[in-house]
C-alpha cells in the first residue's frame, strides 16, 4: 500500500462542507458508498475530502459486489462448502470493517493513504 502525506496547510482550510477537511474525508467512509457519494457530491473544491469520497465509494462498492457474489453461491452449495464459505464471508466482512476503521484514522490524520489499484483510480476520478 502507497503512503502519500500531503501538506497539511492545505488541508487545514474549511472545506464546501462546512467541516474540518479531516472531518470530512472521515465521515466519508462512515456509511460506505453512500456517506462517499454524499461527500463527494457536496465538496465541490477540497481535493482531499474528494479523493478519500471517492476511495470510500469505490471500497465500498467493490466490497459489497464481491459480498453479494459470494452470497449467492453460499446458498446454492452443499452444507460443508456452505459452512466455509458462511466463513469466508464472514472474515472479509470483519476485513472490510477492519480497512474502513484504518482509512478513517488515515483520512482524520490528514493523511491521503491510497489503496493499491483504488487509490489511483480515486485520485484519477476526485480530479476531474
């Protein structure tokens, strides 16, 4: 995982909020896509509060397609390989709440830590 602090004078201003950016990028990742888009929607200058919306949205997202995916097939297959993949499930929601707690302390930090793959199509997406 990349680690790319940013300045943090530029990130001490107000942001189109009304919060603290750091307060901002945090609270995207409270609810996942949803408090994501909301944030991303709302800031209209703060590019850190838009790139952590952004990483938060698209986390969230593709957590919750591979979740639903493995779902499915949770309820389809025999009772032992049902029992591992309830498992499965449930370890990687345990990750994915785990990696929210992480991003929110980065992003209340002032820091703009970005995800392999995610992190650079967040960063792509927030700067358009």
């Amino acid at each position: 995982m990349a680690n790319d602090t940013n300045n943090n004078a530029a990130n001490n201003s107000q942001s189109g909020t009304g919060l603290q950016p750091n307060i901002s990028a945090t609270l995207s990742y409270l609810f996942g896509f949803v408090t994501g888009l909301i944030f991303f929607l709302i800031e209209k200058d703060n590019k850190f509060v838009k790139f952590h919306a952004m990483q938060s949205t698209i986390t969230s997202l593709g957590f919750t397609f591979v979740y639903f995916f493995f779902m499915m097939f949770a309820f389809v297959l025999p009772s032992f390989l049902s029992l591992l993949m309830w498992c499965l499930i449930s370890l990687m929601a345990l990750s994915y709440l785990g990696l929210m707690i992480f991003l929110m302390y980065k992003a209340y930090s002032n820091e703009k830590f970005m995800l392999p793959l995610v992190g650079s199509l967040a960063e792509k997406l927030s700067n358009q």
